[in-house]
C-alpha cells in the first residue's frame, strides 16, 4: 500500500511540474462552498492557481445619465501573479488578460460576479476565450477571482472639482484556472 501511496505522490509531483513552471495548483476549490454564480460548470477541472497583488486605478468621473452627480469609475486592473511558491509567474491587466512568464495568455469575459467581504472587490467567473502562444495559459476555459482583499472605488470626494483625477487603490486575489 505505500508504493501504492508513493507512485500517486510521484504522479502527482510531475503533474504538478507538467503545468508550467511555478504555476502549481493550489489546495483544489471547492466550489460548491462557493456563492452559485461564480462556480465553474461541471466538468471543469482546475488547472492552476495564482495570487494577484496590485492595484485598480478609478477615475472621478460625472454619472452617466445623472447630470450634475459624480462617481468613481473603474479605469483598469494591473497586478503581478505569484505561484505557490511566492515566485512571480505571470500578470494581470486591462482586457481583463492573464499572461503567464512563458507568454502565452488568455482573455475573457465577465460571466458573473457574487459579494466578497466589506471593503473587497466582488469575486468573479470569467469565460476564458482560446489563448494566446502556447504554455500555461494553454486550454484555460474559465478563470475564478477568490479570496478578493481590497480594490473597492476610494472613499475620497468626488465630485466636480476632482472631475478627471485618478487614484490607485490596492487589492490581492487568487486566480484560479480551469480547463475542460
């Protein structure tokens, strides 16, 4: 029963390598401990796991369709990704896009969103379109934003004097990837 044990352990060890350099799997999300509409479809399998740390920039903006009223509008994400083991293997921006450090990235599209914690932004299921170059990013369908800290709009005034200004609030959020 332990060689049984040890050549799982083996199997897994090189699939976890099999999946890019740095870019192993976290502890496996379950996601029926998650709000309903962020869960992946049934049959999808988690690939990989990253940790985002960075910012979302929000720009004091007029309200749309409201004259005279001002809010914080989101501009655009950027964040570094770190594996599990603290190395940094990829980033996050605008698109939304995830590259990986071997270049291959995926875009997608927003699908759904749930409340994370006060003062977090929402957690999120991203439809994942074909990526780009081949490596990590290969065969990801869908991405989940989890465990979000921070990058809510800032609590600073408004309004028609700061109209146009912009300011970098701090977030962090595990990225977890998913393939058929």
């Amino acid at each position: 029963m332990t060689q049984t044990f040890a050549l799982l352990g083996t199997v897994a060890l090189l699939s976890a390598c099999a999946a890019g350099p740095s870019m192993m799997a976290m502890k496996p999300v379950d996601n029926a401990t998650l709000p309903e509409p962020v869960r992946v479809p049934a049959g999808a399998r988690q690939t990989m796991a990253t940790t985002g740390i960075g910012q979302i920039t929000y720009e004091c903006r007029e309200k749309a369709g409201t004259a005279g009223a001002h809010e914080w509008a989101f501009v655009a994400p950027v964040a570094t990704l770190y594996g599990a083991d603290k190395k940094m293997v990829g980033k996050y921006y605008a698109g939304p896009t995830w590259e990986a450090a071997d270049g291959s990235k995926v875009t997608g599209k927003q699908l759904a969103v749930a409340p994370a914690m006060a003062g977090s932004i929402p957690l999120q299921l991203v439809k994942a379109e074909p990526a780009m170059g081949a490596g990590a990013m290969q065969g990801v369908s869908y991405i989940q934003r989890l465990n979000t800290k921070g990058g809510v709009a800032p609590a600073a005034t408004c309004d028609a004097a700061s109209k146009g200004q912009r300011q970098q609030v701090a977030y962090e959020a595990d990225y977890v990837f998913y393939g058929s």
